[in-house]
C-alpha cells in the first residue's frame, strides 16, 4: 500500500477537484501532463480516485490526511515560494492572484516585477466570508497572513501573504492558476505604469483588445 503515497500523488490528492481532467490537475500544481497521467493511473489502481466524466476523489479523509501530513512536514521544511504558489489549490477555498501576481500569471510568468527572495509576498482575492478560513490555513504552514503588505522586518520568515477580501471571486484560469480578469489585471497594470511599462507592452502583444494606455505614474505601494 506505501507504493503510492509518494509527492506526486500526495499533491493531486490535494489539488484535485470533483470533474478535473489530468491536464487540469498537472497545470495546477506545475506538473507535466504524462507525470501527473502516470501518477492518476498507479491512485486509479489503488481506489483512491476514479475517471467518470472527470476524475473523482473517492474518498474525502485522504485529502484530510494529506493536508494533516503537509502541516507536519512544513514545520521542519516551510514551503519555499514555488511551494507558496500552488499551496492555495489546497485549501479547498475559492481565491485569484491579484496585483503584481496577476501580472506574473497573465504574461504567463514573463514578467516577474523583482521582488526580494527576502521580502516576497503574494497577492490573492479571497472572499470576504472566507478571510478566517485563509488565515488559519496559512497558519497551519507558519505563513503570516495579512489584508495589508506587512514590512519585512515585522516578520520572521521571508513570505507573507497578503489578502484581500472580496464579495465574490471574478476568476479566470491562466495555465492551471485562478487569476483576476484580465482587463483589471491591465488597470492595475497602468496605474503603475512605471513599473509595469514591460508588462504592459508584453500583454498587448499577447492578448488581443488590451488598452496599455497609461493614466496614472506611480509606484505600487
């Protein structure tokens, strides 16, 4: 039975949801499709999962247990930022990467405004109803949660994560990665213009209908 509770089975366990297709799995947790393809036959064939019109997780407590292990593990190993990413698939909440990381999903990781290893936080909508949820599941990984940027020198670790709190989720998935719309991401884009100048010419090269005009020159806060 150990023979397929390696990481890869671990985080499609956690990732997926009821109607997923394996090429949906893969991109949300930034693996390749034929990996995650092997990794869905070997828990097929152990009867934790089952393709009808999708693939089903059978079982509800694996996805418990799996998060239970990911919350031990992380207390000796924290997640590193690539980590940091995909975690939010796990929490079973609706989100969007929002601000700077809507930019990054959008250009489909062109564009990475230089953020500090040491100081690096990442930007999700959440709900306005799901914002204790969000906190205590960052907790669980020791990740500060917060609805404002909080400085780097109030903090113990590198990563925080910066909520904010909507009535309702407006998302669109981007390579597996659920992410405000695209033209909110450009006005963003814009009332930055300073710093997202690059951006904005690479997402009007590719994206059709996209109004890179600027009007407004400061820099994020």
């Amino acid at each position: 039975m150990y023979e397929v509770c390696g990481e890869k089975e671990l985080k499609v366990i956690l990732a997926l949801d009821q109607g997923d297709s394996i090429s949906g799995v893969a991109r949300k947790i930034d693996e390749n499709r034929e990996t995650i393809r092997r990794v869905v036959n070997r828990i097929e064939e152990a009867g934790y999962v089952a393709y009808d019109d999708g693939l089903q997780l059978l079982d509800q407590t694996l996805r418990d247990a799996g998060l239970e292990f990911l919350t031990a593990a992380a207390a000796t190993s924290p997640p590193s930022i690539t980590e940091v990413y995909v975690l939010p698939q796990f929490a079973g909440l609706d989100y969007a990467f929002t601000s700077i990381d809507a930019v990054y999903v959008w250009t489909r990781g062109g564009y990475q405004v230089a953020r500090d290893p040491e100081d690096y936080p990442l930007f999700i909508a959440v709900r306005e109803q799901d914002v204790d949820a969000w906190k205590t599941f960052f907790d669980r990984f020791g990740i500060p949660t917060a609805e404002e940027r909080q400085p780097a020198e109030d903090l113990d670790d590198a990563i925080q994560v910066v909520l904010e709190p909507r009535p309702q989720i407006d998302a669109e998935m981007v390579d597996g990665r659920p992410v405000i719309p695209l033209q909110e991401t450009v006005a963003f884009a814009n009332e930055y213009y300073a710093t997202f100048q690059s951006a904005l010419d690479m997402l009007g090269r590719m994206y059709d209908d996209v109004d890179t005009d600027a009007n407004y020159r400061r820099e994020p806060a």
